[in-house]
C-alpha cells in the first residue's frame, strides 16, 4: 500500500491533469512513459514523489504556485475524508465539475473547522473574562 504523503500527491497530479485539461495519453507522451504509468500514478499503485509531480506539472504548463494549491486541495480533501468518513457525496460524471465540486466540500469542511476553533477561542476568552471578574470580587472579600 503507498505511504499517505503518495496518494496525496497522486491526487494531485490528477487534479492538474484535469484542470489544466490535459488527458492521461498527453501526459504520458510528454513525460516519455506508457499511458498506463500515469494511470497508475494517479491510482497510488506507483508511488509518485513530489520532484516527480513538479516535472510532470512542469510539462503541462503549471506554475509552482499551481502544484502547492494542488498538493493543499488533495491534503484538504483526504482531511474531510477522514473526518467525515467519505466523500462529500455522489460526483458528477464531468471530472472538472466532480473537481469542483470536492473543492466546495473541502472548502466547507475548511470553513467549518475555522468557525469552530474561532468560536472555541471566543468562549475560553469569555470565560477567562468572567474568571477575571469574579476574582476582583472575592478580593475584595475578608480572607476568613
């Protein structure tokens, strides 16, 4: 079974292959591999590590900038995935609308988890007031 880190980065190549509208037989060309090789690249049957991806990114005219949104949007989603136990639900049979539309659900999964820790830390501030202000008051209590 490939380590985590390379089916992270398969997704990846996989989510710039399509958005970049590139399909696994153009790639394979330009990379000077089988057909079969990028497919298993994007499956996880052939660990693909990160100098790998940013080659073949290179080749389908990606920026740097483009791999590392990548490598965060597939990061994002295996995320969600864990948390939420699966996929956000049924893909569309348009592999640029199914990408967008994971990219919806991570970015709720991302929205979610912001809001909840923003709420977390507005509570324990809350409290740390109201801890504050009880303890003006007991000072000013008699010790016995």
């Amino acid at each position: 079974m490939p380590e985590p880190n390379a089916l992270l980065l398969a997704s990846a190549l996989k989510l710039l292959r399509t958005l970049l509208e590139w399909d696994q037989g153009a790639l394979a060309r330009a990379a000077g591999v089988d057909r079969s090789t990028v497919r298993r690249w994007e499956a996880g049957d052939v660990a693909l590590d990160r100098e790998r991806l940013e080659a073949l990114a290179t080749r389908m005219g990606a920026t740097p900038a483009q791999v590392a949104a990548a490598v965060a949007f597939a990061e994002a989603r295996a995320a969600r995935e864990l948390e939420e136990g699966g996929t956000c639900g049924p893909t569309a049979a348009d592999p640029r609308r199914e990408l967008a539309e994971q990219a919806v659900c991570a970015a709720d999964g991302e929205l979610r988890r912001f809001l909840e820790a923003t709420r977390r830390a507005a509570d324990r501030a809350a409290e740390r007031e109201e801890a504050a202000a009880r303890w003006r008051e007991l000072r000013e209590l008699p010790q016995e």
